[in-house]
C-alpha cells in the first residue's frame, strides 16, 4: 500500500487508532463543557475519581489505572494540587514514595461533578443503541 490519496482515505475509514481518537477527543469535548461549572475538566474529574479511596494510593497504582506514565501523572496533577483539591504526601512505608489522597475541598469538588458527569454520561449513552455502551466498553478493554 502506497501512500497514495486513495490509501489516505482508506486509513481515514478504517483506521482504529484515528477512530478512537477521534471519539476520545469528541467526549472529551463534551464532558468538559459539561463539568466547567464543577471547575474540572473531564481529565481532572477521572484523576479525581480515581483518588476517592478509603486508602491513599500511591503514585505508580493511579498512574496505572488511568493508563499514564508517572511523569504525565505528575504533571496532571500540579493544578489539582494548586487547587487544593489533592495532597501528596511521604508513604510511611516506603519514605522514597508518595501517597496521594482527596483533599475535603477535593472530595466536595467531586460530589459537585459527580451528578454533572451522570447526567452527561446518560445523554452520550442514549445516542447509542441499547446494548452498544456495553460491546463498546468491551472492545475497548481488549485493546487494552
């Protein structure tokens, strides 16, 4: 396959990593507009999300889950710290370490954005068919 227009078009129309960009960056789009009043981007609101334990994770365990290096992780974080919305601190057990945890203004912020973020998530899923939401879900973690 060349790079020809034609093949161009074909990667425009089959392409799965363009796609999932494309859908990433739509419902990014959509999620932010939707949780500005709540003063988070919809980045923020899934860092967020992902701190509310009943145990502060460590830096590595949340850069995992959401799928970052601890760099970007760390870079992410900056302007929630700024905010006051998460704190780091020394892990006890491994003083080389950092634990990270929701602030009480960061666990208000989130239940602030929280019933913003269903109601969004609720319009987007009634775009789709009834069962796409799960099949999509699906496929995205096997890519994973």
């Amino acid at each position: 396959m060349s790079a020809s227009f034609e093949t161009t078009l074909f990667i425009r129309d089959h392409c799965l990593c363009l796609s999932a960009q494309r859908a990433a960056r739509a419902l990014s789009r959509r999620f932010d507009e939707a949780l500005r009043p709540a003063g988070i981007t919809s980045g923020q609101f899934s860092l967020l999300t992902s701190l509310n334990r009943p145990v502060p994770p460590a830096i590595g365990s949340v850069a995992a889950l959401l799928a970052m290096d601890r760099t970007t992780l760390t870079a992410n974080l900056k302007p929630l710290e700024r905010k006051g919305l998460v704190a780091t601190q020394v892990d006890p057990k491994d003083r080389r370490g950092r634990l990270l945890r929701l602030t009480e203004a960061g666990l208000s912020t989130l239940q602030a954005a929280t019933p913003i973020w269903e109601r969004t998530h609720r319009e987007i899923e009634r775009l789709l068919e009834p069962d796409a939401p799960d099949r999509v879900r699906a496929g995205l973690a096997a890519l994973r």
